[in-house]
C-alpha cells in the first residue's frame, strides 16, 4: 500500500514538473524579451551580493581611520550599484510583464480554441462552468508565475548560492555551523509542499464547480425563479464555497507551520551565528558583512518558502488545463471555398445506422436504420419522444459517428468529406433556438460572416422577421439579450431561419422548428420555412403531423427502428399503423 502511495505520489510530482515545462513552450516565441529580464534580474542580484561586503569595509575603513577618499569610494560605489539595482529591477519589471501578457494571450486563445474544437461527446461529461472556469480562474492563477514567482526563484537562488560562495570566503566555520539546519529545511519544505499542493488542487476544483453553479443559476434564472429555487441553489453555492474555504484555510495551516518553522530555524540560527563570532573574536566589519550575508540567505530562504507555496498552487491550475488540453479535437479547417470534389448535391443515404451515447452505451438509440432522400427532396421524420429523431440531425451534421454503419453524402461516405465543409454545406432552424447577446444584425449574420446589410435585410425578409424587425427603434442594432431574451419566441424563430438563409445550405435540418409557437407565429414561420426549403434537400423533425403533410417521405421511427415509411396518403391507409395512431390521436384532440 505505501509503495503504491509513493508511485502516485512520483507519478503526480512528474506530471507537474512536466506541465511546467509544457508551460515555457508558450513563453518561447518571447524569449529574448524573457531573456533579457533574466539577464537583468541576475545582474541586480549579484551585484546586490556586493552590499553586505562594501559596508563592512565601510564600517572598518571608519573604525580604523583609513584615508577618507578611499571609504568616499566605496560609499559611492554603494549608491552606484544601488542605482543599477533600481535601473535594472525597472526594465525587469517591464519586460517580465509585457512576456507575461503576451504568454497568457496565447494560452488563453489556445485552451478557447481547443474549447469550441472539442466533439460533442466531451461535452456529455464536461459542464460549461468547469470549462470556463479553467479559461478564466486557472489561466489568472499562472500570472502570478511569469510576472513574480519566477523572478523570485532565480533571485533567491542567486542570493542564496552567491551568498554561501561569499560567507565561506568571508568566514568557512561560521558558514559550517549555519549550514546545519539545511537539510532539515529541504526535508521539511518537500513534507509540506505536498500537502499545500494537494490542498491547492482541491481548491481549484471547488472554485471550478462554484463556477458552474453560478453559470448554470444565471443562465437557467427563469427556471430557478419559476421553480422559487432561489434558496436552494444559494444554499448549494454556499456549502461549495464553504468548502473551498475549509480547504484554503486547512492549506493555510500548512503553510503558516512551515513559515514559522522557518523564522524560528533560520533566525535562531542567526542569534546562534552572532553569539559566536562574538565570542571568537571575528572582526565587526566582518561579522557585520557576515551577518548581513546569512540575513540575505536566512530571508530567501523564507522567500522560497512562499515561491514554493505559490508554484504548488500555479502546478495544480497548470495541470488541470493541460489535462483540457489532452482532450481530443475535431478534424477542423478554415477554408476559404469549398473544393468542387466536397461539394453536396443534396442525396442523402442512411445505412443500417446503430448507435449510442458514449455516455449510455448500453441504450441503443438507433438500430439498424436506413433510408434514402434524393437531391431537393422534402424528408420528414416523425415519431414519439426519444424515438431517435434529434440522434439522426446529430449524425447528419457529424456531431457523433454512428458506431456501426455509415452516412452517405451523395453516395461518398460522410467521413471522408473534410469536417468543416461537409457542416459549411448544413443549416439547421433547432426548436430552441440560441441567440448570441449582441445584435439582431450580428445574429443574422452569423450565417455568412462578412455578409453585407443588404443581404441580411433580404434575408430577414424571406424569413418574414423583417417586419417586426422594422418596428424596433433600432432595427437591425436592436439588442436581442442573453440567450434572445428580448424577443418572442416566434421572433427568435425567425431571426434562425434568417440566418439560415442567409447560409445558403445545400442541406437543410429542421428540428421541431415550430412545435413552440402560437398559431399565428406558427404560420408566419411555416411560411419562411416553406420559402427556405424551395430548392433544397430537407430533414424536417416533427412531433406534430401537420406540418409534414405535404412531404415527399415520411420515415415513421418507434425505439430507435424505422417502423413505417411512405407519403401521408400511404401512410395515413395502414390500418392499425402507428402513423395513423398518431394522426387520429392529434386530430381528435
């Protein structure tokens, strides 16, 4: 049991050391800035190591009445390399800073773009509030690294390691009997850095998660207030944030016992140190410099204690993006135009379709599904919840793959059509329909980025939203809100079939597109719908059987099969057949 704790505990000090390194691959194309701060924070440091020297001579040169202009020099040669001291901590300062905002630029645009390049299944057991939260509070967490905790490792380590090369020249037994307590020290600062790690860690996980749920509450609000959950989910972000403080304060013992081990350790020591040299007789001048040096040695020493507290905390928000990071990505590209050879004519094959969520491997969702819709073709799929319907849109757009069987494009199978211009070629109009916070001009024309007004006025117009759009004072600059929430549903419809016309789609989804709406939004919708689907080939999802009357197909889906397929005509003549069920069930009603 204790061997494997120790393989655990070498396997996580691994990868930690390892995310750091991963961590100076973003400081790289920065790196003469980089190291010119480095070079100017080693030359600060060392000619700082000069100090305690130059005022012990300053101090003997007094007592002993050596020729004044000698002891001017040194006095001056203390401003001066005091002066270059401020000089060079200022550049330093501005150079660390600048490969700081730039480093954490990048990694943020990185972790963003590997986000949104992540397939849907990553998002089953992902909630957005972790994943913001690892954008936001753990990119924050690291810039504490580039702009103060590295220059304070390379500083102390330098005063450090000079300071013991210049206490040994100035006094090796007084540096012998200091140097003592050092391996307790090392040993000491290894037993809690793990534990302030770990602490660390789990604090980073608490904030992620009380991310979530204040991410969650906010966009949900309407459910929370509906549901008069308001208390519940306060509580729930109480007891979370209640957590993490118990963690940050147990971490906090932790350090504070290490902090003070250190100031009784080292500054004990000195008193230790002073007692001696007094005792055998060291100089004053040269006790002053030693003294001054184990000062500057006893208080980095202290300072990497608080280096290290830092750095354990910067490993564990390290180590939780780069474990985003080995998420895998779609096979995505930027194009330009799509490539003659990728271009879809609208034939669509489904063929002998099994599926499941990743998530729910052992719930089939389809089973051996297949089905034909020819090029400008009107292709309507009905049947009861969770049927399958939603599953087909998700496989048609390459959302997932199908675990057996294929999707045919044209007679070419779907993944061998690069990703990005199979989905450029595909509009889809949801039932829940999501509008950025923006424009009504900017929702539009997300459709085609660099679309011009003239084009998304015309398009607002085949969607027939151009005439509520009109009555707004600010027409298409109108505000729509998080999530839409300015607009009415049968609005927020249109702005999406807006949109999609605006794309242009050889293919076009639609997913229960009216199935929320009133009447009268209803056939303002049905109307844009019906304008949209001329000339192309189209997927209409559908609970009720009344806007699937006039399409060309109608696939009937019960547990994941297709039980029926035929016009409504056909399918409205299969005595005891679930179309007509459903049929005489929504028209009786």
């Amino acid at each position: 049991m204790q061997n494997s704790t120790f393989v655990k505990d070498k396997e996580r000090k691994g990868n930690s050391l390892k995310s750091l390194f991963r961590l100076l691959h973003y400081v790289k194309p920065y790196r003469l800035e980089f190291g010119m701060g480095l070079f100017l924070l080693l030359i600060a440091s060392v000619s700082g190591l000069a100090l305690p020297k130059l005022l012990g001579q300053l101090i003997d040169g007094g007592k002993q009445g050596i020729d004044s202009g000698a002891t001017t020099y040194i006095a001056w040669l203390l401003l001066g390399i005091l002066a270059i001291q401020a000089i060079f901590s200022f550049f330093r300062v501005v150079f660390f800073v600048n490969v700081t905002e730039k480093t954490l630029a990048a990694l943020r645009q990185t972790v963003y773009s590997h986000l949104v390049k992540m397939p849907m299944h990553v998002f089953l057991h992902k909630r957005v509030g972790e994943l913001s939260s690892r954008i936001s509070a753990d990119v924050t967490l690291l810039q504490e690294i580039f702009n103060n905790t590295l220059a304070e490792l390379v500083r102390q380590l330098v005063i450090i390691v000079g300071g013991l090369v210049l206490l040994m020249i100035t006094s090796f037994q007084l540096t012998v009997f200091m140097l003592l307590l050092l391996p307790v020290m090392v040993v000491l600062a290894e037993v809690f850095g793990r534990f302030i790690n770990k602490y660390a860690m789990q604090v980073q996980d608490k904030v992620a998660v009380s991310n979530t749920i204040v991410e969650e509450t906010l966009q949900g609000i309407f459910s929370v207030k509906a549901f008069v959950s308001e208390f519940f989910e306060i509580s729930r972000y109480r007891g979370q944030t209640n957590e993490m403080a118990r963690l940050g304060m147990r971490g906090g013992k932790y350090r504070g016992l290490f902090d003070a081990f250190v100031i009784v350790g080292i500054f004990g020591t000195l008193v230790a140190v002073i007692y001696r040299g007094v005792t055998t007789g060291v100089a004053s001048g040269e006790l002053l410099s030693f003294l001054l040096y184990a000062v500057y040695i006893a208080s980095s020493i202290t300072g990497l204690a608080e280096v290290y507290t830092s750095l354990q905390k910067s490993i564990g928000a390290t180590t939780h993006l780069f474990d985003l990071l080995e998420e895998p990505v779609e096979a995505l590209t930027d194009f330009k135009t799509i490539a003659p050879e990728n271009q879809l004519h609208g034939k669509i094959n489904f063929c002998n379709i099994h599926f499941h969520y990743p998530t729910r491997e052992n719930i089939h969702v389809l089973q051996g599904v297949s089905f034909e819709a020819f090029s400008n073709q009107k292709v309507a799929i009905v049947g009861s919840s969770g049927a399958g319907k939603s599953t087909i849109v998700s496989l048609l757009l390459r959302l997932y793959d199908p675990v057996e069987g294929g999707v045919f494009f044209d007679g070419r199978d779907s993944a061998t059509i690069p990703l990005s211009e199979l989905r450029a070629q595909i509009a889809v109009v949801p039932q829940d329909v999501f509008l950025f916070g923006g424009t009504i001009a900017e929702n539009i024309g997300y459709g085609r980025r660099g679309a011009s007004e003239d084009e998304i006025i015309a398009a607002a117009e085949k969607a027939n939203a151009w005439e509520f759009i009109q009555r707004f004072p600010l027409g298409l600059e109108t505000i729509v809100g998080e999530r839409g929430i300015q607009l009415s549903g049968g609005q927020r419809q249109r702005i999406a079939i807006a949109r999609a016309v605006l794309k242009a789609p050889r293919i076009l989804i639609l997913d229960e597109a009216t199935s929320a709406l009133d009447s009268e939004s209803e056939r303002l919708v049905q109307d844009a719908l019906d304008k949209l689907m001329e000339g192309r080939t189209s997927i209409v999802i559908a609970h009720r059987l009344a806007t699937v009357r006039q399409a060309d197909k109608i696939i009937v889906l019960h547990q994941g099969q297709i039980v029926e397929e035929g016009t409504h005509r056909e399918l409205i003549g299969v005595t005891g057949g679930l179309y007509k069920n459903l049929s005489e069930m929504q028209f009786t009603n």
